[in-house]
C-alpha cells in the first residue's frame, strides 16, 4: 500500500510538473518539445487541438505494441498518459499568465520541467505513454539509458516537422529537447524501484 501511494504521488507530481513547463514556458512561445507530446502540439499550433487529447490518440498504437509485448508497461503507463495528458489540458489556462522571458530561457526551463515530470514517472516504471513509453521498451531490448533514447526520437520528431516552422522555433525546439533529455537521464540514473514489470 505505501509503494502505491508512493507511485500514485510521484505520477501526479509529475503530471503536474511536466504540465507547468508545457503550458507556462513552452506552448506560449510555440516551441516544441518531442515525442508524442511534440505532435499533440504541433496540431495545438496548426488545428488548435487539445494537446492532452491528441497524445492519447497518438498513443493507442504504442499501448497496442505494449499490451502485447510488454504487459506491464502498459499497466503502468495507462495512469501516466491519462493523468499527464488531462493536466495538460486541464492547467491550459495557465498560457495566458506566462513570464515574459527570453524565448530561450523558457525553453531551458520548459524543457526542464518536462524533463522532471518525465523522469519523476520513469523512476517509478510508468510514463507519460506515447514515445516514453516506446523509449522504455527499446531501452530494455538495447541495454541504453531511457533518457537517450527519449532524446534521440524527439530530435527525429522535430527534424521531420522542420518544415512547418521558421529556424528559430526548429533552434528553441532543439534547446528544448536537449534540456528534457538531460534531465530525464539525470532522474533515471538510478530508480526508486528495483523491480521491472513483466
């Protein structure tokens, strides 16, 4: 009961976290960040879309991957993805208050905060679904840290999307994912729970 309590905190926590980078830092400036989460806000920026709703969506394929090859994964990640993606769109509101910093700063923090909610959840065995939790699994198969490989498929989301933006947005967007990248490796160096879901 105290290691679910545990996990369910560090989930909201997260949640919450990588929420307040999103939409404090980074949706106001129209960066991107990668991921699944990098796509629900490409069609934010270009549809007007709810983000949260359009990394669930996105996410179906990889869940289906997951059910069938690594069950526990899924189980673990369905609360990350559903709690992340209604934060997202619940704390929404918070765009219009956003700090007037330097777009880079924002993405540095942005990134940061994304970065902390990702790798709070990861520490725990869930995430937030989509391409996290793609990253989790490859990152099993390889024997690679799951923060590099997180970097390594939203620098290929943000160079496939390159021509829908101008070069400074494809230049915060890399700072961004950069920062995620590296905070994430620094909250999975080591995990709160020895035990991987089978």
């Amino acid at each position: 009961m105290k290691e679910m309590m545990k996990k369910g905190a560090m989930i909201i926590s997260g949640s919450l976290i990588l929420s307040l980078g999103i939409n404090f830092f980074l949706i106001p400036d129209h960066v991107l960040d990668g991921g699944i989460i990098g796509i629900g806000m490409i069609a934010n920026y270009i549809w007007g879309l709810k983000v949260g709703l359009t990394i669930i969506c996105f996410s179906i394929p990889i869940f289906t991957l997951a059910w069938f090859f690594y069950r526990g994964y899924f189980y673990n990640s369905l609360h990350g993805l559903l709690i992340s993606s209604f934060s997202i769109d619940v704390l929404q509101g918070l765009r219009a208050y956003h700090l007037p910093l330097d777009p880079a700063i924002s993405s540095i923090i942005g990134g940061a905060l994304v970065g902390g909610g990702i790798g709070l959840m990861l520490r725990v065995h869930t995430s937030t679904g989509g391409t996290d939790l793609l990253a989790q699994m490859i990152a099993d198969w390889f024997k690679v840290n799951v923060g590099f490989v997180i970097l390594a498929i939203d620098a290929l989301i943000i160079g496939a999307s390159g021509y829908l933006f101008s070069m400074e947005t494809l230049l915060l967007s890399a700072i961004t994912i950069l920062s995620v990248g590296l905070v994430t490796m620094t909250f999975t160096s080591s995990r709160l729970l020895p035990e991987h879901p089978s």
